[in-house]
C-alpha cells in the first residue's frame, strides 16, 4: 500500500490548494457544511466529513511478498509514534472524547470494553464520564505503557488493562454494557480489526448493550490526477533510458493513501457500503457492490478514491466525522486507486461498474479489491477489470 512522502498532492498551474485551509467546508455526499479552523469541540452532527494527516505510520510499509500487515501488525502498535499520530488527529480523538462527555448517560455505572485501547485513551474518557469499570484490551507493547498511564493517572480503581488477543483473553466479567473501539483502517478495513469487535460483541456484549461507533460508511468518486500519475506510476516505463514497467505494474495494483485536493474530484461521490456495528456479521465486511460516477464538468479521469465516515447514532443527536477530500484532515486520510486508462469525460456522462472488497485469504488483515469499470461517452468508450492489494 503506497503513501505520499508530505501527504500533499502536486496541483496543476492554477488549482488552489488543500481544502482544509479553507474557512467552510462542504460535504458533498451529504449537502453538510461545518466549519473550519481548528473548532473541532463542536463535534459533528448528523454526518459529517473530514480529509487526512500528513504521515501514516512507516512500520505498516511493507516492501516485499513476503512481508504483510499480519505479520507486523502488533509490533507496529508498540511503538509511540504511531500513538502520537493518533492522538493528534484531533478530528478522531475529540469525535470520541465529545460523544462520551456529552453523552454520559450511555456510560454511567455501565460496564465498558475499550477494544484495541493503545495508549487508554478512550479508557480515560469512559472512566470520566462515570463508567462503573472499563476494561481495556491492547494486544501489543503499549499495554505495559497503558498500565503506567491508568496508574499514573490514579484510575488503577476504574480502569483494567488487558494485555493480549480478544479473542483468547478471559475477562473478569462474564458480560459488559458497551463496546468502544477505534477500529477503523485506512480504507476503512485494511487490518481487519472489525472482526475483532464483532467477537467481543458476540461473546461478552448484553443483548441491549451498545457498540460505539454504531455505524460506518464507505464512498467512492473519482478524480483528475495526470501530474501526480505521471510521477507515480508512469515513471517505472522510463528509468534513465531503462525499461521497468514490470514494477509499474505492481504500483498499480497498490492503492495509495493519501490526501486528494476536493478540486480534483470530478464526479459525484457514490455510496458503497453501511455497515451496522450492532448487527452485522463478520462475513458482511466482504461485499460487492454498484457504482455510477456522473461527471459534474468536461474532464478526464486518472484514479478513483475511496473514503469513509463513522457514526455514533446512539448519541441525544448523531454524531460523527467522516474521512473526505471536503472534510478536516484525518490520518486516515483518502484511498487512491488509479486505472489503467485515462478517461476522457462529459459533464453528465456516467462511469458505471462495481467494487468487490474481501480480506486477503491468506493474510485477513490485507484486503483485495476488484474493480470493474466503462464508460461509454462521447469521446472514451472503455471496459475494463482491474485488481488491487491492500498490504
């Protein structure tokens, strides 16, 4: 899975820049504008958008066959930096922080399982708003740290660390009244921590407990990219004077993260996929599903993107925050697929198909995508299936 070195898109002459650095944004999936700057404490109601940070975690690269997020997925959580980035993107942290504070009536004397908890922070946020007991679950080496942090904080009373797999720990309690967990991977399911909170729910949740978030939804539309496509892709055709379109090849089976400019979208943003935490099984995570992009100028079309918003419907008013190129920026960022073909499009004209999402049989924390694709305009007649990993 690629990344941008500085998380910034080359703009061609005359486009402005990021998005977020303007005072009001829009969402146009939803028709949503919220405001700009660093206001993020006015935690978003109904749906709501934001964009991507600047460096996603290196230790998650990965360079050959041979090497996948399964095999580096716990290790890469024990460091700090990757923390550090989490807890910064405010858009993530202060979501979570408003929805508990502001809603204390979900979690007094309640039972709560922070699933994935790092560093504790959520822990923290539940025990403030008068959790009975949080046990809080964290596979890597951050869980020694987290046992410092409740200690140090003086919540070793409320607050349990758990160091271990969800699925092999026992906990003290045979049942729990809420689950939360920030569980989302870029692409909203690379990693394949989800499966992890739907075991949790299955095994210790009460039948009117609550999931946290409850909701999350993955979109897609698609972009003009020619100057970065150049450098990234077409490059490996031509490497001083030497022919290497067998590594072009791979790069374009990798989908990349990163930050998309919203004056680079040229189609409507479609819908993919909801999914309902509460009630889902662990098999909907694999799906196929339709798409219509209908271009809203004349332009051509180098890459489709793929992005997610999360929601917390349980709330006294919704709440969430979504990943879009109109939205705040969020260390998740947005998802680049790029295609094999440059498609000239007509204001009004449509580029249908469908998107297959399942996790990679033989590491589940990967996901394979499928993607199927034409366009029959007045100027590109295209039809075309084309494969991506997400490692």
């Amino acid at each position: 899975m690629g990344r941008r070195k500085g998380g910034n898109k080359s703009l061609a002459p005359g486009d402005s820049q990021k998005s977020s650095s303007s005072n009001s944004l829009h969402d146009a999936a939803t028709g949503t504008s919220i405001g700009g700057g660093e206001e993020v404490d006015e935690v978003i109601e109904e749906r709501t958008e934001s964009s991507n940070l600047e460096n996603p975690p290196q230790s998650l690269a990965l360079s050959s066959s041979d090497q996948t997020s399964a095999d580096y997925y716990f290790d890469s959580y024990s460091h700090f930096g990757i923390h550090e980035e989490m807890l910064k993107d405010v858009v993530r942290t202060k979501t979570y922080q408003n929805v508990i504070y502001q809603n204390t009536f979900l979690f007094k004397n309640k039972v709560v399982l922070d699933v994935g908890a790092g560093t504790g922070i959520l822990s923290f946020f539940c025990a403030k708003a008068g959790a009975k007991h949080v046990y809080a679950i964290e596979c890597s080496h951050m869980a020694d740290m987290a046992k410092e942090i409740v200690q140090a904080n003086g919540f070793s009373n409320v607050i349990t660390v758990l160091k271990g797999k969800v699925e092999e720990i026992e906990l003290p309690v045979t049942c729990i009244d809420v689950i939360i967990s920030e569980w989302m991977g870029y692409f909203l399911l690379f990693e394949n921590m989800l499966n992890t909170v739907l075991y949790a729910r299955d095994k210790w949740l009460i039948n009117d407990g609550i999931v946290l978030p409850d909701k999350a939804s993955l979109y897609l539309t698609a972009i003009e990219d020619a100057e970065y496509k150049e450098d990234k892709i077409e490059f490996w055709n031509d490497v001083y004077g030497f022919d290497m379109s067998c590594i072009r090849k791979q790069a374009m089976m990798e989908p990349l993260v990163d930050t998309v400019d919203q004056n680079q979208i040229v189609t409507n943003c479609q819908l993919l996929k909801t999914m309902n935490i509460s009630k889902m099984a662990p098999g909907d995570a694999s799906f196929t599903a339709p798409f219509k992009l209908v271009a809203e100028r004349n332009d051509y079309i180098h890459a489709l993107v793929a992005y997610f918003d999360v929601s917390f419907t349980k709330c006294h008013k919704m709440m969430g925050f979504s990943t879009g190129p109109r939205s705040k920026a969020t260390h998740w960022k947005q998802t680049v697929l790029y295609l094999e073909d440059v498609l000239t499009i007509c204001e009004g004209e449509a580029l249908v198909g469908s998107m297959t999402v399942e996790p990679n049989k033989k590491n589940p924390r990967d996901v394979d995508i499928m993607l199927k694709y034409s366009l029959n305009g007045q100027h590109c007649q295209v039809s075309r299936t084309q494969h991506y990993k997400m490692r």
